[in-house]
C-alpha cells in the first residue's frame, strides 16, 4: 500500500484550528496572509510597497514638466524557520482499518501540547527582535525600545495609556488593536479598572478615566507567562532561552505582521522492512514571522526581568 500524503488536508484543519488554540490566533489569522502570494520557491513572499510625493502648489497660468511621482518596490519575505517532526507507530498500538483517524489522534496531542505552544513561543520572541532590532537592508527601520516599567495595579493603565498613545500618534488604525498580557497583569487591569470605576462613582463624576475608556476600545487575550518571553531555545522543541526577558504587555495590530505557514509534506507510510514492521508519520514545513516594512510602530511591548506579582 502506497504512502498517504496528508499535507493538504492536514493544512486546512490547523488553519482551522488556528484561531482557537494558538494564544496568538488572531495573529496567525491576520488577513496579510491571504493577501500576499508565495513565490514559486515555496518560501519567499513578496509584498508590494507603492510611495508617492506630497502634493506643491498650483496655479492658473502654467503647467509643470510632467513626471512620474511615485514609485514601486518589492518587499521580500523569505520563510526561514524550517521545522520537522515524526513518529513510528507499532500496528498494535493502532486500529489498522482506521490509519487517518489514528494519525490524527497522535497528531492532535502533538499540536496541543508541542507545536502550538511552539509557534506562540516563536511569534512573541521573533516579533521582539525585529522589532527591537535594526534592519541592515531597510535604512529606515530603527530599533524600537520597549517600556520597561514595574508594572502594578496602580500604574498598569498609565503604561497602557503611553502605548496606545504611541500608536495613535504613529496613525496606527484604533479599530482592531489587540493587548496581550501575563495572567498576572490582566489581573492588575481589572483590579486598576475597578479601582477607578468606584472612586468615580464616589466622587460623583459622570466620566470614566480616560484609560478605562481606552482598555475598552482593545480585545484583551490573557496568555501564559511562560510564552511570553523575548528569546526561547528551539533546539528541542522550545524552551525559554537564559537571557529571556518577560513580556508583561504586548500591543499589537494584526495588519502590521504576516505569518505565512507552508507546509510542504505531510505523510503516513505503511509498515516496511525498512521500518520493521511500524507505520512511520513525518512532518515538514517552512513557517515564519514578519513586521511589515514602515510598520513597526503598530507593536508596542512591556517588559521586564521577572514577572510582575498580581
């Protein structure tokens, strides 16, 4: 019996699964990866980038020289994070008239409990880096600094209300803003919010702090603290690196990063001599993280040495 491949149903139901048990779904959801297409090597992306002029002054009596004001560059993207993974299966340990079924139960613990985390600890960390890092190829990327308050209930929404602020001032849309946090600072927002709701209803006042109204306009995703960190070891799977850093707070808009996944192989074989007897499951993708060029400014962090108490 000829191998099964199962790279293309296999994709479509972890895209389907995406949204829902990766903590940073909504990122691997982001509407950029549909709107790109991959080239003919399977892991570079380009992504068109048109600029114009400003507009000059006119008037009635003369016509300017013609020219072209604006101009067109391409935006590479090449994937590099090239990961893979397999499994023997003894035929006992199997219900041999069911294999996909079979593989699928394997796989499925394998994606809760070892993939996902792992594409979530490599989204955090690799969106950090570009983002904290300079480009040698885009003279106009400079390296971003993240806060690095102590956070507490008693300054939580301040913090918050500066990365907003900083995004509002660099025209990212406000519809749409994502904030991930430790469990320990979602915690604090409730209780600051909380805190600030009660001493206006004492005070009489019929407005709300302005930072209470802004935690508002965002979609708040509590995410563990263990995948928030700046820099993890992949050696193995993953696990976070010495020199990490904790990610208290994590702003974002989804249309300012792209997360292509392009598996390219996905395949049960039967048992053989060459396997002594077993069934042999393999797995291989290309899978990556990207800002999109000019828009750093739509990712804000926080972070510190150690978590933050709640």
């Amino acid at each position: 019996m000829a191998g099964i491949n199962y790279a293309e149903q296999y994709a479509r139901a972890l895209a389907q699964s995406y949204p829902y048990v990766l903590n940073f779904g909504a990122l691997y959801a982001t509407e950029n990866n549909g709107r790109y297409r991959m080239g003919e090597d399977g892991k570079t992306i380009y992504i068109p980038n048109i600029s114009t002029t400003g507009r000059v002054a006119a008037d009635r009596d003369t016509i300017a020289t013609a020219t072209r004001n604006y101009d067109n560059a391409w935006e590479p993207k090449t994937l590099s994070n090239q990961r893979k993974w397999s499994t023997l299966v003894h035929p006992k340990d199997i219900d041999q008239t069911n294999e996909v079924a079979s593989i699928q139960n394997i796989t499925r613990v394998f994606n809760e409990e070892q993939k996902f985390p792992e594409m979530d600890a490599y989204l955090i960390s690799t969106l950090y880096k570009l983002w904290s890092s300079t480009d040698p190829k885009d003279s106009s990327k400079q390296a971003m600094t993240a806060d690095a308050t102590a956070l507490a209930k008693e300054n939580v929404l301040t913090v918050f209300d500066k990365l907003m602020l900083n995004m509002d001032n660099a025209r990212v849309p406000a519809n749409g803003r994502i904030l991930y946090c430790t469990y320990e600072v979602q915690t604090m927002l409730k209780e600051a919010a909380g805190i600030i709701r009660n001493f206006d209803v004492q005070q009489g006042g019929g407005a709300i702090n302005r930072s209470v109204s802004r935690i508002e306009e965002v979609q708040i995703t509590g995410v563990p603290s263990t995948l928030m960190k700046t820099a993890y070891d992949f050696t193995a799977g993953w696990k976070p690196a010495d020199s990490a850093k904790q990610v208290n707070l994590f702003l974002v808009h989804p249309n300012a990063v792209i997360t292509p996944v392009s598996y390219q192989f996905a395949q049960l074989d039967p048992p053989t001599a060459v396997t002594e007897g077993k069934y042999i499951y393999y797995e291989e993708s290309f899978e990556d993280v990207f800002i999109l060029n000019r828009k750093q400014d739509a990712l804000q962090f926080n972070v510190s040495d150690t978590i933050p108490s709640a």
